[in-house]
C-alpha cells in the first residue's frame, strides 16, 4: 500500500490566445529598469566567481534580440543557450555571480533571474508517496474479473465511472487528430499501453532550455522518475486488450521531457516545454509538478519574478496558438486562497528554509498562472482528497487523483484507493496526488476536443467547466474522522475552493 505524506510534495523515493501584453499586464512593475541606472556603458565585466548557472533574461517579445542586450551578455560572461524571440525570452549560462543584477541594468531588459541555485548540471512533482508495482498475481486476479469490452486491468480502475469516462467510451475513445503534451519527467512510448498513441513527431527533451529532437530523447531513464508515464497511460492509454483504459484512449500523447535527472523541473525547460507545444500543434498540456527552485515564486524578489514572467510568456503563446494548459493544484492541503502560507521548502535545490509568503503574490507556477486550469484531487469517495490543496477562486476543477483507503476506500474490485497507471519497462502501478488529478481533467479536455474540433481554448476551458458535476462544500470536513475540522471550504455549489466547477465529466464532454 501507498504511504501517504500529505506534508511534503517532493516524496517519491526515485528522483524524478491571450496576446503576450497580458502576461506582462499580470506582473507588477520590474523594481530595477534602465531609468535607474544609465545604460549599459556603466556596467563593468564579468566577474567569474561563482559556479556556472542557468539564466532567464526577458526582453520585449517578437523583435529578436537587439545588439545593444547581446553584446551586454557576453560583456556580462553570459553565453546564450537559445532565444524565444516569440515571447522575448533568452536563456543563458554563466559562471558570474553578479549576471542577473548586472543584466538587469541593460536598456530593453524587463527583468532577469537565475533559475537554480545548484551548478549546472544540476523534486517537484505534484504526487505522494511511491508507486506501488503491481504483481503478477494482481494482474492475474484484475484480469480474470475483466468483462467484455474492458481492458484487463480496467476493474481496478475506480477513477474511470468516477468521472463517466467509461459511459464515455461507449461514445467514442477520442480523435487521433487530438494530441497531448505531457510536460514531465519523460515518457516511456515503448510501454505498451501507450505506444500505440504515441507521437514521436511531437516529442522532444526540454532539460536544457533547448529542444533535443533525438530519436527517444523523450524518455526517462531507468534510474529516473516513473511518473510521466505513468501520467501519459492515465490520460491515452490505449484500449487494446493489454493493461489500463486511458480517459481518451483514441487520442495522441507526446512527450517533452523538462525534468532534470536529479528530478528538478527549472524555469528555461519549462518555457522550452511550452514553446514546443505551441509550435507543435498540441492541444491540451499537462502540467503535474511546480517549477524549481522556489515553490512560491515572489514578484518583489527580482530573480523570482523573472521565472514568473518567462514562464506566463511562454504559457500564453502556447495558449495563444491554441493550447489549454492544464495544472496541478499541489499536495500540502494548502489554502492558496489565504493571506498566508509557510513555505518550508524552497529553495528546494539550496538551503531551504521557512518563510511566510502572501500567495496573492507569490505564486506556484505553472499552476497560479493566468490561463492555466488548476486541479483539485478527489478519492474514492468523491470528498476532497486529504493532501490536495484548496483555494476559492484558485481551483478550477477537481477530479480523482486517490487518497489512503483508511480515508476513501473504493468499492470492489478495486482495492487501492490511488490511481492505477502504466510504469517503464511494461509494469504498472499504483500512485497518488494532485498529479494523477490533472491527467483526468486533461483527458476530459482531449474528448471536448476531439467532440468539438474547431473549439478554442477558450471554449475547450468553458465547456469543461459547464459540463463538470457541481459539488458543494463538505462541510466540516474531517477526513480522518478525529473530530478536528482538516480544512475549510468556501463558495457555493457551482464554485467552490474545494472543487472549483466541480468534478471533471467524460460524458458530458462527448455528449454535449
């Protein structure tokens, strides 16, 4: 059985259409610009004493990059990795420990930041505990209760009548024109649940800021997470006899692999992931992580806010041409909606320690971002899942993600209260979080698709919510039934902090 830690959000044991002024119009004003400092004659040379680091320097998109920021760069010790002209952002190496406040100086620069605190080359992931393998013997015994027209394991899975995916089904398993981008640790499209809707065309690695379109670059090694792959079966795993049923089993999943193999998803490979999907035709993004180093990420910090900045850059223009990106909500039973939150943790990648963060601004990104649907876990018994994080006005949707089955226990045959997922190497497995949460809610947004081809994003993101089950506040809720309320939920039936619009619905969305 999964152990639970509903406290820590980096538990496993294997390491793991809007236009861009509106992205811009989300951030406060940058607290050091060129008015402050006359220019990029009065900047000095690079100093190299620091370890080399990993840079994002943002600039004003879709006019390339002016000679004046180039030449301040290199005088700087910086060395470009890639321009995304598109969206104004430049990575950058450099082993000077004054590049970013140095940068930030230069006319035509909007802000700058380091992404990492440790050296290159150097966990974050939106699940709990570790995946649980399923034997031989559970395999048998799934398979012997399958019934006609169910993949063997399929019996297992209580999430699919959880969310109707299965009456779904009998409608349609999705369009093979519709494709999904798993943004994650890398996925193993030699598993045979997914390889059957793989696309290789639409992969790539993401790690260094710079897209490696080499053949299998997309996928973990042995010694690297399970979880993209596991993310990648939930949403299109493939009806074919063999193993688990994906929410939208009929349509593509690519993977872009952004997780470093010490398990650290960092800023240049994220915006590197988003890019890629919007230069890739990819419909619908999957986002289960938050990006490294820091878990909240404060706008008044100016190495914080330039994450903040290129990453809503990079998820506007994918959602600009024609992406919905989807993302986890987090497992720490944090209020995003408060006046306060302690961050233990960040930065997870130096010397972490706690702060208190306003989380009006500071933000988890990508989950807090303009645009982004966020998603909220439920378990078996359909409540809030014990670990997912909350928020009125912050959660958008919620959807099964699991939950220890001494708190939501499934009705048999089922006996695990986490979702059941294909694992590297042809297993599968068992996990939990917010990020088994949001593959549901992607793949209800893959059938809407496929439903209603020509659909915006826009009207992809309003259909999944007026098609959810609305589902009120559970109130109190005391999911370890200790007589202690676990936390507060606020709003109404048709919108609320625990669930957003409510739960995802497969039917609806092949039905309306």
């Amino acid at each position: 059985m999964t152990v639970f830690q509903p406290r820590h959000r980096r538990v496993l044991a294997v390491p793991l259409g809007m236009a861009l002024a509106t992205a811009l119009a989300f951030l406060p004003d940058v607290s050091a610009s060129a008015a402050d400092t006359g220019g990029a004659a009065s900047l000095g040379t690079a100093t190299t004493d620091a370890p080399s680091l990993s840079y994002v320097v943002n600039i004003r998109p879709g006019h390339g990059t002016s000679e004046r920021v180039r030449r301040a760069i290199d005088r700087a010790g910086g060395s470009v990795v890639i321009a995304y002209d598109e969206i104004g952002v430049i990575v950058v190496h450099s082993s000077n420990a004054d590049f970013a406040k140095t940068i930030r100086r230069v006319p035509g620069v909007d802000s700058a930041g380091a992404t990492r605190n440790a050296p290159l080359p150097a966990q974050s992931t939106t699940d709990v505990g570790t995946p649980e393998v399923l034997s031989s013997q559970q395999v048998a015994a799934a398979d012997a209760r399958a019934t006609d027209g169910q993949d063997p394991l399929e019996p297992l899975q209580w999430d699919l009548p959880a969310i109707k995916a299965d009456k779904a089904h009998e409608k349609t398993l999705g369009s093979p024109k519709v494709t999904v981008g798993v943004i994650d640790t890398g996925v193993d499209d030699t598993h045979p649940d997914i390889a059957p809707n793989f696309s290789a065309a639409q992969s790539a690695n993401c790690v260094s800021g710079k897209p490696d379109t080499t053949y299998g670059a997309w996928r973990p090694s042995s010694t690297e997470s399970p979880h993209g792959t596991h993310v990648a079966g939930e949403i299109a795993g493939a009806k074919n006899g063999i193993g688990i049923t994906g929410v939208a089993p009929g349509v593509k999943v690519a993977g872009i692999k952004v997780a470093t193999s010490q398990g650290y998803f960092y800023t240049e490979a994220v915006v590197c992931g988003f890019v890629w999907a919007a230069e890739h035709h990819i419909d619908v993004t999957n986002n289960s992580y938050y990006t490294d180093p820091w878990y909240f990420n404060c706008t008044d910090d100016p190495d914080q806010r330039a994450l903040v900045d290129a990453i809503t850059r990079a998820s506007l223009f994918a959602e600009h041409k024609g992406t919905v990106n989807v993302a986890a909500a987090g497992n720490e039973s944090y209020d995003l909606a408060s006046d306060s939150i302690t961050d233990p943790v960040s930065p997870n990648d130096g010397t972490p320690g706690d702060r208190v963060i306003d989380p009006h601004k500071c933000f988890d990104i990508p989950t807090q971002l303009p645009g982004v649907v966020t998603v909220a876990a439920t378990g078996a018994k359909g409540l809030k899942s014990s670990f997912s994080n909350y928020g009125l006005g912050v959660i958008d949707i919620a959807a099964p993600g699991g939950d220890s089955t001494a708190y939501q226990a499934p009705q048999p045959p089922a006996t695990s209260g986490s979702i059941l997922g294909p694992l590297p190497g042809g297993r599968w497995g068992y996990m939990a979080g917010t990020s088994m949460a949001t593959p549901h809610v992607v793949g209800v947004a893959a059938l809407i698709k496929s439903t209603h081809p020509h659909a915006s994003p826009a009207l992809v993101k309003a259909l999944l919510y007026a098609e959810a089950t609305a589902t009120p506040c559970t109130d109190p809720y005391d999911i370890n039934g200790d007589g202690k309320v676990d936390a507060v939920c606020e709003g109404s039936k048709n919108r609320n902090g625990f669930y957003g619009w409510g739960i995802a619905d497969a039917l609806a969305a092949v039905s309306r």
